[in-house]
C-alpha cells in the first residue's frame, strides 16, 4: 500500500492538529489562557521545524540520488572507452566519426546492448525497395535516452560525434592510449528521474519520511504536553500563593521543586510572605499597645472628670493643675505616635541646616536643670576639644532626641545620680555619648529599647511615666540624619547612649 504526502497533506496536518486548538479558544470568547500559548508556541515550533527538515531532506535525497544513478551510469561507460580506443587505433583518429552519425549509432549499439534499458537502443534501420540509400538516421530517442547523452570529443574538447547542442553542461572520461590523452568521452547529466524503478524509490523514500514525521510530530505534541505543565506548575503555584495573600494568609508558602529562575521566584515568594506576616504581626501588636496606651491616660482624665462632676472632688486649684499635667502627658503621646506615623510614611519635613551641634545641647540643658537639681541629679559636661562642630540637621528634631534622652535620665536614674555627657570626633562624624547612673538596663534588652512601646520591666517600668516611644523616635530621627544610635551597659552602672553623626564640611 502506498502513501503520497504532498503540500495538501501538509496542510492538512497543521489544520488538523493546530488549528482546533485557536478554535476553541476564539469560540469561548476570552482571552488565551497563558498554558494554551505555550503548548502551542512549542507544538508549531516542533511542526514547522519538522517539516522544514523533512522538505529539506527530501530535496537533498532527490539530487543525491540523481547525482547517484549519473554516477553509477557513467561508470558503466567501461566497455564504450574500450571500443574508442580500438576505433582510434585502427582510423589513427576521429575522422571515422566526424559527420557519420551512422558509425557512431553502431559503435553505441556494440557498447553495452545488454544493459541499456527499454527505448535506449536505437531501433533498426529501415531499408524498404523504395529507399535506394539505406542506412536512414533512426527514429527520434527520447530527451534523457543514454545516446543523446553520450558525445564523443578529441584530445582538444572539440566536438566529434553525438546529440549535442550549444549550452550542454557534460562530465568528461578521458580517452586515454599509451599514456596520452587522445579524446573524451563526454557524459550529459540527467536533470530528474524517469524511470518507473527509481520514481517508485523516491516515492517510498517521501513516504519514509512523512511517516516518521508524523511519529516524531506526536512525540513532540507528547513532550510540548510535559514540558508546558513543568512550566505552569510553579506559576500556578504562585497564583494560589498569591489569592491566599490577598485575603491576609501570610502562612501560605508555595513548595517548587526547581532550581531554575521560577524556583528563585518562589523562593523569594515565601521570604516576602513571611516578611509580610512579621509586619501584620507588628501592626496588630502597634495597634493593641497604641490602644493600651491611650486607654490608660484617658481613663484617668475621665476619671477626675466625673469625680468633679459627682461631688466627689472640689474645683481647687491643685486639682486643675494635676489634670492639666494629665493632658499634656496625653498631648506629648498622641504627637509622638504622630511623629512616628510621619517617619514610618516618609512624610516627616526635614527642615536641614548646618547647626553647631553642641551649642543646641546646651539650650536643651538649660531646660532640664532645675528638675536635675530637685532630683540630686549631677550634670558633667567634657567639652574639651573643638566645641564650633557642625551637622547638617533639623535643630527641633534634634532638641526631641536630646530632650527624650535627657526625660529618660530623670526618670529612671536613682537620686542622688550622675548624668556624663560627652563628645568627639571619629573620622568624618562626631560622636556624642550620654552616659547616666544606676540603674541599668539587662544586656538581652540593649537592642530592644529602640522598639516601639518597649519597656524593660524590672526597673524602668510603666509607673514611672514612660511611654516606650522615646527611644524609638531617637533611633527614627536620627536615622533620618544618616547617623546611628546605639546603647551599651555605663561605667557609671546605667545606660550609655552612644550618637554617631556626618560632620558638616
């Protein structure tokens, strides 16, 4: 049983195995799904690619296989080069031959009568009564018959003897006798196939190939199936992880068993889930102390409030001043979670000038002495070396950073206690060091006191006053002026505050 595959049969192939695919897609009237584009980006790029090299490959097997049966005619050529020679030897040349297509016809009839295919050999002459000449040309041979491709030429490739006409392209076989080249035999390529045998080879051949095309096309639709799912499945993966995100499910994490780019992708898909959980972690905890915080002040105002009311205190000029200092310590907390909400959002004005930084810490003492004095509280200043230094800040906000540092000192420093405060230069930044008396503070909690609403319960508790913000607007503000903060255990038995800020040039 035998096949044809021509362009119809190509053409029926990418109707019948791509386009469906397109059709379904366009009748559901939606955009293509992403998995769809793949697998038919891959299919196509198999199909054509495919086919291209089974075009290709059927080209090169035709004009090889040409180029084959010129060859394997040529060289059955043996005999005829024989019979050249013994002419040439017994006519000392090619005259013989020369306008005598009759001798020439005959030398071809006794070259190789045997091997010659049907129409090769020339039919017999007709010699009837009535044609006084005998010996008429024969009848017309075909355009590809083995006579009109053989032509005779001398030692100088001049024509001699055969069909030959201007423009004929020939391979040549030497006529050789006594080791000198004495003609050629000239050998005209047939430019395709005619024979049944060899069309019925070449027809197989296209039939192999078509085939084989077909299985490997399947294969490829198999493997473009396997490799499109490889690919969607860490996408899909990503998809859910990030529905599940998108109703606050920051415990999802997504499992891709790839070391490839969308392996790195889901790597860094679960390292921002789960940073997104510590956040929401945070913010519900900033939102309970805010609210704890608030509540407690609050409370209290509204307490001697309703005490006024109900009788149960007089309208003295004590108690005013007691809920007055209530207020402002209520006032003082919300414009620090203000503060701290503006820096979070990037939306603190930095309002930057150069300021001699020492000079700004002494007006905050000022402020503070005669409270230090109440508390036995003594005040040490090393202002030795060059006092004229100067930062690029925002004088307000660093008078808040000394003012906190100086509000924590009393406290939460035991009276009679010592306040040293120092500076120096280290390279391209001062360095300002605030160092306080007993109590301290535990090592496990040096890191933590700039969190927000932190509190080192043993000594420096809620009851003395503190919020828990104070630290951390020092460590914002000052971050906001490319410096650093830091504390450490004082040689005095307290804390040790350590301020690192860019000198102005």
């Amino acid at each position: 049983m035998c096949f044809t595959f021509g362009p119809a049969t190509k053409k029926s192939v990418i109707q019948t195995l791509v386009y469906p695919a397109f059709h379904t897609i366009e009748r559901r009237n939606q955009p293509m799904k992403f998995k769809y584009k793949i697998f038919i980006t891959l299919l196509t790029t198999s199909g054509l690619s495919l086919l291209l090299m089974a075009s290709v490959l059927q080209i090169n097997v035709r004009k090889n296989f040409i180029q084959y049966v010129n060859g394997a005619e040529m060289g059955k050529q043996t005999k005829m080069l024989e019979l050249l020679k013994k002419s040439y030897q017994q006519h000392s040349g090619w005259d013989a031959y020369q306008d005598n297509e009759q001798a020439w016809h005959r030398l071809l009839s006794q070259s190789r009568p045997d091997e010659m295919g049907p129409g090769d050999t020339p039919p017999p002459f007709d010699t009837p009564p009535n044609h006084p000449i005998s010996g008429m040309p024969p009848q017309p041979l075909g355009p590809f018959s083995l006579h009109r491709r053989l032509c005779l030429f001398d030692a100088d490739k001049q024509y001699v003897a055969g069909m030959y006409e201007e423009g004929d392209l020939f391979n040549f076989e030497p006529i050789s006798l006594d080791g000198a080249t004495v003609g050629w035999l000239g050998f005209k390529n047939r430019p395709e196939m005619i024979k049944p045998i060899e069309l019925k080879f070449l027809a197989a051949q296209t039939q192999s190939f078509y085939i084989i095309g077909l299985g490997v096309l399947g294969l490829a639709l198999i493997i473009s199936y396997i490799v499109t799912r490889q690919l969607l499945s860490p996408i899909q993966e990503l998809a859910r992880g990030t529905r599940a995100m998108r109703k606050f499910d920051f415990n999802t994490k997504i499992r891709v068993n790839s070391r490839d780019e969308l392996g790195g992708l889901a790597d860094d898909f679960n390292q921002m889930a789960q940073t997104l959980k510590q956040y929401e972690t945070l913010r519900k905890n900033w939102i309970s102390d805010i609210s704890h915080e608030l509540r407690t002040p609050v409370a209290v105002v509204l307490s001697k409030i309703e005490a006024l009311q109900d009788g149960i205190r007089l309208m003295t000029p004590e108690f005013l001043n007691s809920l007055h200092t209530d207020v402002l310590g209520l006032k003082k907390l919300v414009n620090d979670l203000h503060l701290i909400s503006l820096a979070d959002s990037d939306n603190l004005a930095l309002f930057l000038k150069p300021i001699r930084l020492l000079d700004t810490l002494d007006l905050t003492l000022e402020t503070f002495l005669i409270q230090m004095e109440k508390q036995n509280i003594e005040i040490q200043r090393d202002w030795t070396g060059d006092t004229n230094i100067e930062v690029k800040g925002d004088a307000v906000l660093l008078k808040r950073v000394f003012s906190n540092l100086l509000e924590n000192t009393l406290k939460y420093t035991d009276s009679p206690g010592r306040l040293c405060i120092s500076h120096g230069v280290k390279k391209d930044r001062v360095v300002l060091i605030f160092e306080d008396s007993a109590p301290g503070v535990p090592n496990d909690s040096l890191v933590s006191i700039f969190r927000r609403l932190y509190r080192v319960e043993q000594s420096r508790n809620r009851s003395l006053g503190g919020s828990g913000l104070g630290l951390s607007i020092c460590k914002q503000v000052i971050g906001l002026h490319q410096g650093s903060i830091d504390a450490h255990p004082s040689p005095l038995g307290g804390l040790k505050i350590v301020i690192e800020l860019p000198l102005h040039v």
